[in-house]
C-alpha cells in the first residue's frame, strides 16, 4: 500500500516536552515528586465572574456564534487596547480561538506556501509546527544567553530577507526567553519592515508581564508600521484562562480587515460559552493585572538570584512574561534532565525544567539550554533552585 | 507600497449567505418578517446536560486541557461508536475545535501544498475555504438535481484521479444536497479508494439524520478501508450545539494515530468547559435522537410535499441531513432571492433560503439551484413554501 501521510505532517516535531513525558511518568509511578516548571501554566485563580457570566447564560439551543467573533467581546477587548494607548476600533479586532488561531490566521493571510517570515529563535515551539502545517518557512533571527538573548544587528536581520519574505514575527515579551524588546530594537524592527514592505507579526500574548517598572511598547503603538502590524492576543495568560481557548487578532490594515473575515466564516465561530466568560474578563478591575504582575516580578527575581549562584549557569535577567532561559553547565540538557529524572532525587524531590533544543528552528542550536518557567509559589520557587544545584553537582560528579 | 495579503487570502471566496446578508438587513429593517432557511442552525433545545455540567465544574483555575481531548470525552465518544457497531477506541479519537478543525487536520494530514482531494458537488461551502488555506484543490465530482444529487460512474470519478490526487472527501449525509449514499455508492468509492490508494475523509456529522428506515452506512462500517478511513465528526447538529465547537477526528490508520497528536499539540487543546458539557451529551439517551430523527423526518416529507406542487421545481426527494436541493424555474436563483427581499411580501413576510452557487467547487455550476433547510416547526415550513411559491409566481409576473 502507498497510502501515505503527508510530508508537512512527517516532518513535524513533537513538542520537546513530549520526548521527556515517559521519563516523567515513570519517575512519579517511582514515588518521585516532581516539581514542575516545564509548562506555561500559571497558578493563578481565574476571576471568578468567568465561570458566574457563563453559569448565568442559559439559552434553550446553543446557537452558531458570530464568525467576527461576539459584539460585546469585540468592544470590550477595543476599550482594553484604548487604556493602553493602543487604537483598535471593534470592527478591527476579530476573535479567534485561542493565540493558536490568531497566528494561524495571521500566516494564511501574510504568506502562500514558500514564502518564509523571519522570527527570533529560541521561539515558542508551537510556531515551528504552525508554520509548517501551511508550508510557511521560517528564517531565524538568532539570538543567544550571551546577550540575554537580545537582538543582533540590523544588518544581520536584512540578511536573512528574501524575495520569498512576507512577515516578521515578534513574540513580544518573549517566551521561551523573557526578553521584553527594547524600544530600540521596536524601532529597527519597524525600519526593517516599512523599508522592505514586510508585515510585522507580533504575538503580544504577555503584554502584561513586563517588570522592574519598565514601560512596554505595543508594536501598535509605533504610527510608522500602522499599517504593517497584526496583533496576536489571547486570554490564556493575562487572565489565566488558558483552557478557555480565546484570542483575537487585530489589525488597522484595512485590506486585512476587508478580508480576514473569510478565514473566521471559515470555521464559523469561536467558543460561544468562553467568549461570554472572555466578556467578563476584560471588565477585571486593572488591579488585578497589577497585582499578579508584581507577584510575577517577586518570582522572577527569586528564581534569577538563586540560578545566577549556581556555578556555569549562564543567563541575564529578563523583564518579562514568566520564564527565564539559561545555559547550564552541561553539554547536552536534555541528557541531563532525562539523567536528573532516572538517577536524581533529593528527599523525594526532583525539578524539572524544558530542554529548550525544540525552541531553535536552527537544528543543533540550544543544546545546553533549558527555559524555567516560574509559574509556582516562592517556597517551591526555591526549593526548586536548590534541588537544581544539587542535581548538577551530582551529575558533573556521576 | 507593495505589502499585499496572500493570495491564498485574497482568492479565497466569501460565504454566498454574506452577498445576501445587506439585502437580508435591509429587508428586516423595512419591517420585513423573514422565515429564515438559509443557515443550517437547528431550532431543537440543547439537552440541559450539557449547561448543568458545566455549571458544576468550578475549578480554581482553568489550565490547559490535554493535547488530544479529554479523556473521559474520548472514553464516551468510543462507546458512542461502538453503539453503532463502529469500532473506534479512545486513543483512535481526538478531539477537535468543531468539524471544521477537525477537517483541516485531516486535510493537512494527507496532503502537501499542491496536492488534491476528489469531493462531491455541490459542497458543504466551507470546503471550499479550508481547502484553499492549506494549498489543496478540490477535483469536483459533479452532481446535480436531475438525478437527486447522487453520484457518476466510477469512471467518471477514476478520471479525475491524477498523481497529487490523495484522498476522496465525503459528506455523507451530504450538506447540502441531503443524500444519503447507497451501499452500492458507498462501495465504490471504497474500491476506487483501495484501488488507487487514497484516503477517504468522511464528515459524518448528519449521520444520525437519516430517513424512511434506512440502515445507515458509516465509511467506518466497511472493513476493506479500515486503514483509507479518517472521520470527522462534531456535536453541533447532533446535540443542537453548534455554538460548542467540539469535533473529533478518528481513524484506525497507525501511522495517522500515531502522527496527528502533532497537530493536536501545535493549538494545544481544544475549549475546556464545552468539552465537560459534550461528555454529558455524549450520555444522552438515544430516545432524543430518535425523536429529534422523527421531528427532521416529518419536516422533510412536510417541505418536499409542497415543494414539488411548484410549477417547475426540479429535486428528487433526499434522505437524510435537514436540507433539500433543488432546482428552481428561474435563470439565476441568487438574483431571484435578492429581487424577492427587495420587492415581495405577503402580509409582510418573506422567506429566505440559500443559493447553492458557491456549493459548487466548479465555477458557473447551480446558477438556479437552492439550498432549503428545514430547522423550523411545521406551521412555519408550510408558510415558507406558500411565500416562495407566491414569490416564484410574482417573479415570473413582474
């Protein structure tokens, strides 16, 4: 039989964190207590008028939704962009379901199959896969923990484009990395696009998530690349409602405001129950963004003092979302945390972090990197740490 | 400047229903009553499951669900199968956002950009746009009022097959003709399958609106495709909750099972609440199906009836789904709608149904057909047939 499946399907990675699951199963169903600091999903409580707006819509027949996505929804994200300086009108934001669909949507609109964007690597590892399902290239903007994984140089970035090139995407505060762009590097990044007649992706999903008093810059904040940004957001971080599966995806560029409505009838409509919570959230007082941003910063520091005490770890400190990448002192991560996993254990307990290998689009890159993400309470924050240390000790003495 | 949207984008249609839609307002707000059949949202009450169980589950935080769905929604949607004879096991199921994610999967899965699938035309519209978002063309295979919409020859059907040919796509019962294929049908799409190594994708979501006693075939059914079959399956028109956006996608190919977790990983997961509620759905007792199979039965027999006393109306009476095609005595059945919001009315109401032309993937093709779907009680069906009828009169007079 030749059936077969096709190429783009083959050649898709596995998330990182998959290749490690069997390893974490057997070391609980060993007893082992792990504690986790390889997913981004945050302890934080869903407000809680989430769950009461939907417990209080109760239809007969639940109905097809809007394909734009639901009128109210649509306003109160545009009144969110306006306390932030950022001019969405409703008739330019477009909800989707979850980031996922945002990014997707944004590729299919941007990019036909062979035509490549660049993006800055280490990346989320779901843009590997995303971008190969509608046969988009990327071409890595490659940065490292030398740097605190900042920018290279214009000309660097230039190099990279081709003919074949429509879009830069940004992930804007960064993840796996924490990096929140400078308004520099905005700058560049919007000279490179207006110069070369190229869209400006930008994942904005950790807007919030910028500490040490810094003052954060949309992409849609910048008048010159008006026309060139398309804002990818979504719910799952902000309000750590990351299981409701809502984003959206914004844009004043009115040709693709004129036609991204076709990819939304495409698949009809968004979640009708979560996009009625997604409503209620954007009426959470901005107190609470506030508060979890400072509850994050407290996290971020208590993971970067105990990590920049280990001997060999190599890292700088982020100002945002909630990771910390870092280079240990070991020639292969994942070797190291398959290792931790099989062989380590301090009182019951072992950490566990990502390999980051799975984060370049570079094949080969990344190897002794591992992306940390401080999604815990402080007392495990540092236990954590200290369980990492140790675990590396032993592993250079084995 | 030279920034331009894809053309993947820009060559992709809009919805036939969004050309009638400034008509449609305009005629509402004229103070116009309009019977509307020109969506296929059913009027059936959503079984009250579904919200209770969502009202009961209050977790602290709504986190991620599992890449592939939910396990217990996989455990019931297995049993589902099995009530049907079909044997599919919950590690064969994967959950989707709707039908729609569920057909895109599939489509990525078996092809590569430039690639291309056989369906049946006239087609569900939304074929159309998915299609061309991944880079697959559709080779039609061309149907039409005269013969009820059924299928050609087998050899007419092997000589659209071409070397990028990959799979057969099926929507069986078929939006939006309502035909339910024959055995004899449903077998030689298998052999043509086998024969010339293809997959078959079967949307099956009508598949318990079926009529007049007939035992139905699901693609699954037939042991030869075992491995061809993938189907894509949702609870919308099932459960009347189309709103939900919960699908699945199922195969028993080995390499398919053991690929398509990639997919599932690179959007994460599929909404967390709607999935809770369709495990409840999943419970239902069959009596609901069996009544609301009653209900659809009675409406078809109550709209063909009087379809059929039109002077000039072409269509064979179908099987299954809740719509009926049908060739109407007009030169342009979209003109006709669009001159019927405009200038009918009897006693202020109006009905509107849809033209079928962007059904067809072949360009000029059901210039005079419709698209009728009975989600409606019987007073108002019976009404709706008296206004085209009268419309249809008028028309011919003006």
């Amino acid at each position: 039989m030749q059936m077969k499946l096709s190429n783009r399907l083959l050649g898709m990675p596995f998330s990182g964190t998959r290749k490690l699951t069997p390893y974490i199963e057997k070391a609980k169903s060993d007893g082992k207590k792990i504690i986790a600091m390889y997913v981004g999903q945050p302890d934080i409580k869903t407000p809680v008028g989430f769950f009461e707006a939907i417990r209080d819509f109760q239809p007969e027949v639940l109905s097809y939704g809007e394909n734009n996505g639901n009128p109210e929804l649509r306003k109160v994200i545009s009144k969110y962009y306006h306390s932030y300086g950022i001019d969405f009108n409703p008739d330019e934001i477009f909800i989707t379901v979850a980031g996922s669909e945002a990014l997707l949507f944004s590729l299919i609109s941007t990019c036909d199959a062979g035509d490549n964007i660049l993006a800055v690597e280490p990346l989320y590892t779901d843009y590997n896969s995303i971008t190969k399902e509608v046969n988009v290239e990327i071409k890595p903007i490659t940065t490292g923990p030398e740097n605190g994984y900042h920018l290279p140089s214009r000309e660097r970035i230039e190099s990279l484009i081709d003919e074949k090139t429509k879009a830069i995407l940004m992930n804007h505060p960064n993840n796996p990395t924490g990096v929140v762009y400078t308004d520099e590097e905005i700058n560049m990044i919007c000279d490179i696009a207006t110069e070369n007649d190229l869209f400006i992706i930008s994942d904005e999903v950790y807007r919030e998530f910028v500490y040490d008093g810094l003052k954060y810059t949309s992409f849609a904040h910048v008048d010159k690349v008006k026309d060139n940004v398309i804002i990818v957001d979504s719910i799952s971080k902000r309000f750590s409602a990351c299981g409701a599966r809502i984003g959206s995806i914004a844009s004043k560029n009115k040709d693709f405001v004129a036609n991204i409505g076709k990819l939304c009838q495409s698949r009809i409509c968004a979640p009708t129950l979560e996009q009625i919570g997604a409503i209620e959230l954007y009426k959470t007082p901005k107190s609470y963004l506030e508060e979890i941003n400072k509850e994050y910063e407290h996290r971020r520091d208590v993971v970067y003092e105990l990590l920049t005490k280990i001997d060999g770890v190599v890292c700088q400190k982020p100002e945002g979302a909630f990771y910390i990448s870092a280079e240990l002192p070991v020639d292969n991560a994942e070797d190291f945390l398959i290792w931790m996993l099989e062989n380590f254990e301090d009182k019951g307990e072992v950490v566990m972090v990502s390999s980051i290998e799975g984060f370049y689009a570079t094949e080969g890159l990344g190897k002794r990197e591992v992306r940390i993400a401080y999604v815990l309470e402080e007392d495990k924050l540092r236990r954590a740490m200290e369980l990492l240390e140790k675990a590396l000790s032993a592993y250079a003495n084995r």
